[in-house]
C-alpha cells in the first residue's frame, strides 16, 4: 500500500494555475532513483513565480509540485551513494520547475541532485540558506577568486533585504569586509546593520539613470541582485580591477550601459548561477557556508511558514515584501 502525504499541487485550467494543499501517495511521485522524506522547504523568488503561475511560465506540465529546494531524509535508495537515514539537501536542477519539488511531505529525485547535509548544519538551517545562500556563497567567493580581499573597501550589495543579499550582507561582513547594502526599503536598516552591513545606501541613488559611463571609484566589490539601472550604475562606480558578482533580475533582465568600465576600469562582469553548479563546486560553497555563515544571524534572518501559507507569501516575495528567509515546514 502506498504511503500517503500532503503536498502543495498546482494544477492549470482555462482559469488559470491554481494552488492547494492535497493528499497524494507515493506511487503519484515522478521517476527518480532516490525517495527522500522532506522536513524542510523554502520559498524563493522563482518559487513565487511558479507558484502563482503567471509569470515566466517556469513550469509548463501539471500538476506540479512546486518547491525549487528541500533538507530531509532518504527513504529508499537505488543509487549506492545514498542509503535510508542519510541526511541530504536539494537545490537547483530545475526541480521545483520540471520536475516535481520540495513543496511535499516526499519527492523522489536523481541521486545526481542531491549533497550530504553538510555536518554543523540542521536540515532548517539548511533550508534557510538555501538556492539564496547557496548563491550568496558563490558570489562572494567568485569575488575572492577574482582578487576581492578584506581591506580592499566597500562591497556593495543590492537587494540587500532579500534572501540573497540578507546571507550576502552576513557572510561578507562575517570576512572583515565592509559592507553597504542598498535597499528600496528603509525600515530595513536596522535589520541589515545587525546582519552587519555598515552602510544603507537607498536605491533611488542606484536606480536614477545617468548618461557618465564612469563615475566616482567607490566599491571594491559588488553583489548584484537587481540587474536593470542599479547593475549600470553600479559598474561605472567600481575601482579598479574590481568586480562584480550578477545573480537575479528583481528590475528586470536589461542592461542599458557602456563598455566603458569593462575597458577603462578592468572591471569584471561575474555570471553566477546556483542552478546547474557542478557537484564538486556544491560542496565547497556549502563547507564554506558552515564555516562563514555566523548561525545566530543565519536564525534570525529566518521565518517559518508551513505549506498552506505559500500562495500568500509567494504573491509576498514578488511584491519585495518578504525580508530574509523563508523556511517552509512541510509537516506544519
């Protein structure tokens, strides 16, 4: 007999994708070589997207269950790296998209997918890092691979109130660096200082356009969430040498601005995707997420929700109204 549990299915008509909490049994789960017991989930940006169906169109066959994230237990396994009991964390692979997610009581996966919980690390904690920490993580050490050291001067970090830029501000500071974080909303000061950011910088000073490909040399280091007018401006105001690290669109996908900075500054334009990153890449971004990611503030930057919450807190996290991070308790 087929075990039962609860999942957050979407399913599409001529009115559109629609969201509920359902029963299904584990012979409705996809193909996969690996059964895992979930605990934990998370919300993201593209979750939100997903989940409220109208945009992106990330995922294409219903019903689905949405959830690009999970930490839990492994249930059965047909691959010999993994084995009832072990602990194991999820992101990325377009699960959540094409194939069914985290948002359940179970999901079966390819073994391919997954990493060890990394020890020091609960399967909540795991989940309030995340795809967000996970590509915050890879951020800044593509920035340390390109030069960036404590000492060099400010690295600016956009959206910093958001899921990334929360562990951005936290890890960067946590280093030595010295961290501004830009934000369209200022009651988030005090929550981006005491994550230890020692500089606000309100949006509207980033997302006015100017026609100066170069600007004051002001950022030895950069976390761009944004994109859109605030990654242009952002790179006519990097030193020297510096760089930056590009990982969301929260503006928009276009980039109206010059080469100008590239030629004259040296400034290197870092592409950082969390989705397809190789196994062995995985591994040293989460080993140096427990190492560098101080808990206490990785605790509080971090709310629970449980899944009947989602649909409302996905239309939350489009509209720039959820702070930090998202857990997702699927047992709740």
């Amino acid at each position: 007999m087929s075990d039962t549990f609860k999942a957050l299915l979407l399913t599409e008509s001529d009115e559109g994708v629609k969201s509920a909490v359902t029963d299904l049994t584990t012979d409705d789960l996809p193909e996969g070589n690996v059964t895992v017991a979930v605990d934990y989930s998370t919300l993201n940006y593209k979750d939100g997207m997903v989940v409220n169906g109208n945009i992106g169109r990330l995922a294409r066959k219903f019903p689905h269950v949405p959830g690009i994230d999970f930490a839990g237990t492994v249930e059965a396994s047909e691959d010999g790296r993994y084995k009832a009991g072990d602990k194991v964390v999820l992101t990325g692979w377009r699960v959540g998209e094409v194939h069914w997610g985290g948002y359940a009581q179970k999901a079966r996966v390819n073994a391919d997918w997954l990493v060890p919980l990394p020890k020091g690390l609960s399967a909540r904690q795991a989940m309030t890092v995340g795809t967000a920490g996970l590509t915050a993580m890879l951020c800044v050490q593509a920035l340390e691979d390109h030069g960036l050291k404590p000492g060099d001067g400010p690295v600016l970090v956009t959206g910093a109130a958001g899921g990334v830029g929360s562990v951005a501000v936290a890890i960067l500071s946590n280093l030595g660096y010295e961290v501004a974080g830009s934000t369209g909303r200022p009651e988030q000061a005090d929550y981006l200082k005491s994550l230890g950011a020692s500089q606000i910088v309100p949006r509207e000073e980033l997302s006015e356009p100017t026609k100066k490909p170069l600007e004051g040399e002001t950022w030895a280091g950069c976390v761009d969430t944004v994109a859109g007018t605030v990654l242009a401006r952002a790179m006519g105001q990097m030193k020297y040498g510096a760089s930056i690290a590009c990982c969301g669109l929260a503006a928009g996908p276009k980039l109206d601005t010059t080469v100008v900075p590239l030629l004259l500054r040296g400034v290197n334009l870092l592409g950082i995707d969390s989705v397809m990153q190789p196994y062995d890449n995985r591994l040293r971004a989460w080993n140096r997420i427990v190492e560098v990611l101080p808990m206490e503030k990785l605790d509080a930057m971090s709310e629970t929700c449980g899944l009947a919450d989602l649909p409302a807190k996905a239309k939350d996290i489009l509209a720039g109204q959820v702070r930090g991070r998202l857990v997702v308790d699927v047992n709740a």
